[in-house]
C-alpha cells in the first residue's frame, strides 16, 4: 500500500498536492494517515478549497461498500431515492470537528428528505469513531468507517473536510473542499441544486 501511494504523489507532484491541500486538514501523525490524491484527480480540473466543484457532475455514487463498528455494511449504490451528503472526515481533523455539530443539525432539520453519511478516514483507533461522535451528542450522525481511505483516493482528496452531494438519483451535483457551515443560507442554495432528468 505504501509504494502505491508513493506513486501516487510523484505522478501528480508538488504542486497538485498543494493546490488539493489547501484550505483542511492534510495529514495526521503518520506519513500514511491519509492518502494522496489519485492519478484521477490529476486528470480532472480540481477546485481550490472553499470552492464549489462541479467538474465531475453527473458521475454515479460509487459501488464502495461502508461498514460501522458493528460490522453493519452499507453499499453506497443503494442509497437512490434521496439525495445524500456524503462527508470525509477524521477525529484528529480540526475543521472537520467544527463542522461536524453543523452536519448534525443539517441531518436533524432535513430527516426524512436528506441523508447525511460521514465516513470516517481515522485509519487508526477505529473504536474511538463512534464514541467521538456519541459523546458529543451527534445522534444524527452515523460511524461509518473507511479505514482504507478508498473514498479520499476515489475522489482525488488529499484534504478533510470534504464534502460530496448528490441527488435521488444518484448523480453527483456538486464536491466541497474544506470547511463549511451546512446550515446557512447558501448551503440551503447548493442543496437546492439539482440535475435536470
């Protein structure tokens, strides 16, 4: 995993990385706590951080299958029918934390007409994910695990926050860089938005 990942960055270079790493958290401790963007992200135009992106609008959620600490599996592919915020985030990430408390109120005001999924990319102490979430009172907000990292490297992240949305049919409308407050009125604006059938 580790070469893989080495051959990440020196196919993308320096400054791909540093225009993706602005504006979040870019790494944890250790060298491989989060992973690089992919070889794909360099291909496709990348928005700086605290901008829209729509570059890849349209595109299926993708077939990745999430579990949560129990073992609980959740196929993302099954989740049409409504629209879903998914969001990558981490328990040492500092603006992921800030925003977390405003995706909970998100989920708690939209239930019903919106899924919110965060999925953890703590690659470590994964039993430290949902009492994190519980002991902050973020009933709304469900532990699923990706301790792999295959959401950041699926959609070509090297930072957390990041935000991805897409509509009841499963098309991707739009991907947020960095943090957020989901619960202003231009977060209202983007989850407005929709693709035309």
């Amino acid at each position: 995993m580790l070469f893989s990942r080495s051959l990440k960055l020196a196919v993308l270079g320096p400054a791909v990385i540093g225009a993706v790493m602005l504006g979040g958290c870019d790494k944890q401790s250790s060298q491989d706590a989060q992973p690089q963007p992919s070889q794909s992200a360099a291909s496709a135009p990348t928005a700086p951080a605290g901008a829209i992106d729509r570059s890849r609008r349209g595109s299926a959620l993708p077939e990745f299958v999430l579990k949560d600490p129990s073992g609980k599996e959740l196929r993302l592919s099954s989740l049409k029918g409504k629209p879903v915020l998914i969001n990558l985030w981490a328990t040492w990430c500092r603006p992921c934390i800030t925003e977390l408390p405003l995706l909970n109120t998100l989920a708690n005001d939209q239930a019903g007409t919106l899924r919110v999924l965060t999925v953890s990319q703590d690659s470590q102490n994964l039993d430290k994910v949902a009492p994190f979430l519980s002991d902050r009172g973020f009933t709304s907000l469900e532990p699923w695990l990706d301790p792999e990292n295959d959401l950041s490297f699926h959609y070509g992240t090297g930072t957390l926050p990041t935000t991805i949305y897409y509509d009841a049919q499963g098309r991707e409308v739009w991907r947020f860089v960095g943090e957020r407050d989901w619960t202003d009125s231009g977060s209202a604006d983007m989850l407005a938005e929709t693709i035309a059938p």
